[in-house]
C-alpha cells in the first residue's frame, strides 16, 4: 500500500478463514470490549481506511 497524504507505505496480508462464531472468544479482554459479526452492508463504523478497499478484492461470500 502506499499512500501520498499522509505518507505511508505498508503491506497488508488478507486471510480467510472459516470459523464457528459460538467457538471464538477475545483472548486479550484488556484491549477489546466486545466482538461483533456484521455483513458488509451493515459494518459499524468508523472504518479503518482500507477496509472497503480491502473487502473489495473479495468474492461476495467471504464478505
């Protein structure tokens, strides 16, 4: 990724998986107050930057 304004350069990996949501859990509850499942209409925001552009790439049914 590189960006002009501001400056920046980065790379992003994107993985996906398939998960049980009854299975996961927050393993560092010190940092996160609550998970959340959201279908891509209906993301809560504010989105990090790259998120759209990101979900973008991906097929309909992993987003």
């Amino acid at each position: 990724m590189l960006r002009d304004d501001p400056p920046s350069h980065w790379v992003a990996l994107i993985f996906a998986v398939r998960v049980d949501p009854a299975m996961v859990a927050i393993g560092e509850p010190h940092k996160f107050d609550r998970l959340g499942w959201f279908t891509r209409d209906a993301l809560p925001t504010p989105l990090h930057s790259q998120l759209p552009p990101t979900l973008a790439l991906l097929p309909d049914h992993l987003g």
